[in-house]
C-alpha cells in the first residue's frame, strides 16, 4: 500500500474502524418480532410478545418466552427431560444482547431456569460461561433454588429403555412434533434424541437479543457439552446486521461457528434465509455429503430490518414467527437434502 494511503486510513482512527461494514437502504424496519425454533416456540413466543408489545426489551423477552419451555416437564428442555447416560439431567444455555454482552451455562444440573442463570453470568461477573459444579455453585449464590431431578415419565421410560439396549444413535428431527410418548416425534420406545429451543426478537428499539436452552442429546457422555451455551456457535448478536440462532446436531454447529457465520452472511448483503442456507453449504462443505445425510442441522436468522429466515439440512425443521403481521405462525423451513 502507498504510504500516504495507509495516513490516510489511519487519519481515520478508531471512529474509522468501528464504522458499521453493512447497512439496508429503504427498507422498512418491522418491530417488534419474535422468532424461535420448533413449535414449542409458539408458547415461547406468546411470553416473549407479552414484553415486546408493551415496550419491553428484547433481552427481557428472550429470557422470558424460552422459560416457558424450560418449565415443561417433558423429554424436552429442563429438569424433566431426558437425562445422559450415567442418569443426571445436565442443561446448557446462554443469552446475548445488543451490545454484545453474552453469559451461558453449561453442564448445570438441578436448576429450574438456566437462561436466567446465563443472565446472571453475563450481567453479575466478568466471565462469559460457568460450568458444572461452579455454575450450580454461583447459581445458587445468586438466590436460585436447588431442586431434585425430577425426570417426566416420558424421559424415565425412555432411559430403562435405552439402559437395556445400551445403544446410541442420534436420530434426526425427533424433536419437532409434539412431547408425549406417542407423539409424532418420539421413537416406539417414547424416547427423544436430543430438544433445544433457541429464540431471537427484535425490539421497538431497534435492539436484538437472542437466547438458546438445552438438555442436549439424551443419554450423551457425561460431560458432553453441545453448541447451546457456546457463543458464535449456537447464538450470535450483532445489532448492527442481525441475530441467528441453531438446533440440531451440536457438534457439527460448532464446527463451522454457525451463528456466527449466518451473522457474517447476512452482512455481506444476504437475506436472513440466504445466509442460513449459505452456512448450511458450508456445514456440507467441511463435512461432507454422505455424513451429513445422518444429522440435523438447522438455523434461524433475523435481521436488524425484522425480516427473517431458515434454513436446515434436512426436512421437517419448522419455527415460530410472532409479529404485528403473524399472530404466532409457525413455517416450515427449507431444506437442502
């Protein structure tokens, strides 16, 4: 570069640098709005919408509407859902709002709300995730209740069930229809696979938040942590272009920073459904077709505009939409394979 273009650019200074990269022209901002995965989104959303259309903030409603699922005593998210192999319940999660403040918890056990111990993280210590016995240790220093696991029965006959075939196979889109043991979305044996709920709204502020809460893969390797609570990964906020949130096979997420990707995406001028697609794409770039034919994994994004998209490797992915123009729908994503 010729000396006085770089003066030039460090002319510039810090003010030069944090210009945003990516902005929409002439298009209408829709706020407020709620999206989240699956169709236990659509209770979600209505906890979410309650703050929202009174002005709340979408960090608030973020937090608020995946309670909801987490309250569920079911095999999904929470206390109720199915445990890993050794028999405990582990739940991850974590929050992030527009100014890229971010807190998550992973491998907590005996704690109702998680999402609301991934806030405390975020607004009470400098740390960004707290695990295990430490996370269960400052939950409770934070005025959290320790509770007995409790599994629903749904989750206990699914674990005998599995402790005698001792077997694991991950099966994709078991969580996506319904809760019970006869359920669409469960095996014969009333088991689930794995459950997240991961929510992103748009505020009448102009702010993003998004949250994500998970038991994870039931009967996983004690310890197992999946993208949930990792930032970048299962979440990622950039108010400045957007917010997208994952489900589905944890690790493979991790792999290509998925969120983070869709975000980066979506700065580069692409639509919400066009940058899940995209990070999709790469997911079967860095994986490979064949192994990607065994696994689910599906994103969803919104922009700083409040349009909204997904996109998933596989068909039966479905999320919820709650804004002045849906009251609380839930769509059918697209799907590569």
């Amino acid at each position: 570069m010729q000396r006085r273009k770089f003066l030039e650019l460090s002319s510039l200074g810090l003010s030069g640098l944090t210009l945003p990269l990516f902005s929409y022209k002439n298009v209408a901002v829709k706020k407020p709005i709620v999206i989240s995965t699956w169709d236990a989104g659509i209770k979600a959303n209505k906890a979410a919408w309650e703050i929202l259309s009174k002005n709340g903030t979408a960090l608030d409603a973020v937090e608020k509407g995946v309670m909801i699922t987490e309250d569920a005593i079911s095999c999904c998210v929470g206390l109720g859902a199915n445990p890993d192999r050794d028999g405990f319940v582990t739940l991850d999660a974590s929050i992030m709002d527009h100014q890229f403040n971010c807190g998550s918890v992973a491998a907590l056990e005996r704690i109702q709300h998680p999402i609301s111990v991934a806030r405390k993280v975020m607004e009470n210590t400098p740390h960004v995730l707290l695990v295990g016995e430490g996370a269960q240790k400052f939950a409770v220093a934070s005025g959290f209740e320790l509770k007995e696991q409790n599994l629903s029965k749904d989750a206990e006959k699914a674990y005998k069930n599995w402790l005698e075939k001792n077997e694991y196979h991950p099966v994709i889109n078991r969580e996506n229809k319904g809760h019970g043991p006869f359920a669409p979305n469960t095996l014969e044996d009333g088991s689930y696979n794995h459950d997240t709920i991961g929510m992103i709204a748009l505020d009448n502020f102009g702010n993003l938040s998004g949250s994500c809460t998970t038991s994870g893969q039931g009967f996983k390797m004690r310890g197992r942590v999946d993208d949930s609570p990792i930032i970048g990964a299962g979440l990622y906020v950039d108010n400045e272009v957007g917010a997208a949130v994952s489900t589905g096979q944890g690790e493979d997420v991790i792999r290509i920073a998925g969120c983070h990707l869709v975000v980066e995406f979506m700065r580069q001028g692409n639509s919400p459904e066009i940058a899940c697609k995209k990070a999709i794409e790469r997911l079967i770039k860095v994986k490979g077709l064949e192994k990607c034919k065994d696994i689910q994994v599906c994103f969803i994004a919104l922009n700083n505009k409040g349009e909204h998209g997904a996109y998933a490797l596989h068909k039966g992915f479905n999320y919820a939409i709650q804004n002045s123009d849906y009251p609380n729908k839930l769509f059918d994503s697209k799907f590569i394979l």
